[in-house]
C-alpha cells in the first residue's frame, strides 16, 4: 500500500530544503511511495508574473524569465555533487519554456496560464529527481499531465475521477516499484493539454493519488508542526490541534482556514484514508493527523479574513426578500465567481460578506444595481470562531466594535 507524501513550495524553497526532502525519504526508505512536489518557493507567482508580462508588458518578459531560470540553476549549483547534471537536466526545459514565450500566446489566458505557470512543478520534480537518482535514491520521474485527467476549465480543471483512477492505477502496475516523483497542482486533459487544480492544489492532487490507490495514508509536510487553531500570523497563542475529524477539517477548510487546500479532505473521507500533517523541520515529531474520529477536542478554533466586503442589497420595488429576489442576487455572485462568506436576511435587505476580488467585485455590483440597492463598507474583519467559549470570544474580539454577529450551536462568525 502506498504512502502518498506532498511538499509545498516552502519545504523546497532552496538547496537545503532539497537536502531536507531527501533525509524525510531515507526515513521511509521501504515504504512504497509516491511524491507530490509544488513549484520551489514563490516560483508559482514568479511565473504568473512572467504570463503577465508576456501578454501586457512584454518589456519585462525576459527578466521575469530569467528570474526564474536563475533561481533553478542556483540551487542546482548549491547542490554538492553532479551538479552539472542537474543544470543538465533542467536547460532543455528552460528552452522550451523560453521558446513557449518567444512566440505569441494563444489569445486565450486561462489556458496559456495552466501552460507557463505548470512549469514551475515540473522544473521542481525534474530538479529534485535528477537530485535523489544522482545521490543515491532511485526513483521514477511521472508526469502528472498524464496521470490526473480533467476537464479543459483550464486554471480549475475538474477531475475526471474514472480515467484519472485509469491512468495511475496502469501507471503503477507497469512502475518499477521506486519512489515515484510527481508534480502536484497540474494535470491534464484527455487530449494532454496542460491544466491546473487552481492555486495552492498540490495538497489536492495528493488526496487525488491516495484516492485513487487506496493509500495507506498522506502526508502534507509543512513548515508548521501541524494543524493549529489558528494562524500564528493573526494569533500568536495558536495550539496544535493533535487529533481532528474530517468533518471538522471540512468545516475549518470551509471558513477559510488555508493550512489544507479544501478539496483535499473529502476524497480522503470517502476512502477513510488518514491525513497527517507534519513538520519538515522535525520529521520525527508527531504532527496531527486528519481521521475518522468523532471530534472530541474542545480547544477553539479561530479563521481570519482580512479585506472583507460587507454589502446590503435591497429590492428597488420595496419587495420583500424571498426567494425570486434571492435566486437574482446568488445569479449574480456566481456568475462574478464571489464566494460568500457569511450572509444574514431581513424583510427588505440582505446582506453579504464577501473577499475582496476588485474586478469581480465591480462587476457584480453593475449587475446588482439594476435592481436593487447596494450598500458597502470595505475593509472589514470576519472572524470565524468553531467551539467558541466566552473566554475565547473576549479574546479575540475584546472591544472591536461588531457590526455584525451569527451564532450556531458550534460556531460563531462576526464582521468588525
Ligand atoms: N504551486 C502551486 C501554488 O503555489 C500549487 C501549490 O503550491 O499547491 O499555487
Ligand atoms: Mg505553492
């Protein structure tokens, strides 16, 4: 049985984070295994902004390029041993990255995007396999294009669980039984294009494998020592939490906690397969793990949003707020592609918290003002409180002024 792992874009963000994956591998060295490795570092934003550059500002084109082929070539070249051979192995895909990039795009961005941006995963596993093969660890290189099948939304490609399960499950039955290396984030259509799962989706396509494989188990190893209750960033007595169920994973993912990519947990659920959450920096440590647990651990748990938008929408006609008005107003949020985070009706208005997209946002308020008025403060908090208790309400919330508060039995949500 597999054991499926995944590394973030920081566990691998320079030449000792390579040294790092490698000592976590030998760790596992008779597990059969399967490697799930983003982009290095901020390389997937780094190619966003060389997709940006080559549609609108193609006078930054090149440096934006070269950033990314230099940040590579460095850690190649930091890397003791064959380094050369690395370099080696990377320079034909720069090539044909630059090549990509020397002629025109194609006119449509969201698919250009899923082709220039994927390269930064496939840059990392041809990095770190050339890496492990040349030290010491053998291991197959997949390319994931070929192994995740979607559909052709390019940037949010959705998977085709039947062909996906198909194309792994043929591609291990015919592997030779090393570690294999993959990309994450990236997958393919069924004529092979190139698509991405949408930013952050590495922890996906590991839910994706384990799936598909009936793994034994995932890990998502991060720079934290597990899942805590809160971000340190906004929360500096964050705990971790040890044990959590599923359904709680899901609840937390679904208020936006970002530690785990939301889709992650529900294909692992399906399968009871247990995720673990664990430091890179302290492999040996115990982490959290994600099961099927009934969830017993009281300790709150606090979600952050930053830049909410909280809008008023009332009917021009003076109708009352029922379901025609509504079917127009949930029309108009997913057509703008908004999330809503938090929504509250009265007689005649409802109101909306939503993230701060400026173009979506824009949009959505054209469309809305046809026929209703919209009201909106920018700039506001949501704090999302799971298991609150008095105490944690206090502190967290203390004197800021509320302007709006929902209750459920398990969870607490306030816009400051
Ligand atoms: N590299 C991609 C991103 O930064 C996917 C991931 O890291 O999960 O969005
Ligand atoms: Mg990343």
């Amino acid at each position: 049985m597999y054991k499926i792992f995944k590394f973030g874009g920081a566990s691998v963000k320079d030449a000792e984070g390579v040294r790092n994956l490698k000592k976590i591998l030998d760790i596992y060295k008779d597990e059969p295994l399967i490697v799930v490795i983003s982009a290095m570092g901020k390389m997937t934003n780094q190619l966003e902004k060389v997709l940006d550059s080559w549609y609108y500002q193609p006078e930054f084109l090149k440096t934006n390029f070269e950033t990314v082929k230099n940040f590579h070539l460095d850690i190649a070249k930091q890397l003791e041993n064959n380094q050369e051979e690395i370099s080696a192995a990377l320079l034909p895909i720069m090539d044909r990255l630059w090549e990509r990039l020397a002629g025109d795009n194609s006119n449509n961005y969201d698919k250009d995007y899923d082709d220039i941006v994927s390269f930064g995963e496939y840059l990392s596993t041809k990095l770190i396999s050339t890496y492990l093969n040349l030290n010491g660890y053998d291991n197959e290189f997949a390319c994931a294009i070929h192994l995740i099948k979607t559909d052709d939304t390019y940037r949010e490609g959705k998977v085709n669980w039947e062909e996906t399960e198909k194309a792994i499950r043929e591609f291990t039955a015919k592997s030779s039984g090393k570690t294999i290396i993959t990309q994450g984030f990236i997958g393919g259509t069924l004529g092979n294009d190139v698509t991405t799962l949408g930013r952050e989706g590495s922890d996906f396509s590991a839910a994706i494998f384990a799936y598909c494989l009936n793994a034994k188990d995932v890990t998502i190893w991060k720079d934290v020592p597990g899942l805590l209750n809160a971000d340190p960033k906004f929360y500096p007595d964050a705990v971790k939490l040890d044990v959590i169920s599923y359904q709680e994973a899901i609840e937390l993912a679904y208020y936006g906690a970002t530690i785990i990519h939301p889709k992650t947990i529900k294909p692992l659920q399906n399968k009871n397969i247990p995720l673990y959450v664990k430091s890179f920096l302290n492999p040996s440590t115990e982490g959290s793990v994600i099961s099927n647990v009934e969830h017993l651990e009281n300790i709150p748990s606090y979600i952050f949003k930053t830049e909410q938008i909280l809008l008023s929408i009332s009917p021009k006609d003076f109708s009352f707020i029922a379901a025609d008005n509504l079917t127009k107003i949930f029309s108009y949020i997913s057509k703008n592609k908004l999330k809503i985070n938090l929504m509250q009706n009265s007689a005649v208005s409802f109101t909306i918290c939503i993230d701060n997209k400026p173009n979506r946002f824009t949009n959505l308020l054209k469309d809305l003002r046809e026929e209703f008025y919209v009201k909106y403060n920018m700039n506001k908090k949501l704090i999302t409180i799971r298991h609150y208790t008095q105490e944690a309400i206090d502190k967290v919330i203390g004197d800021q002024r509320v302007i709006l508060e929902q209750k459920s039995r398990s969870t607490l949500q306030v816009v400051i």
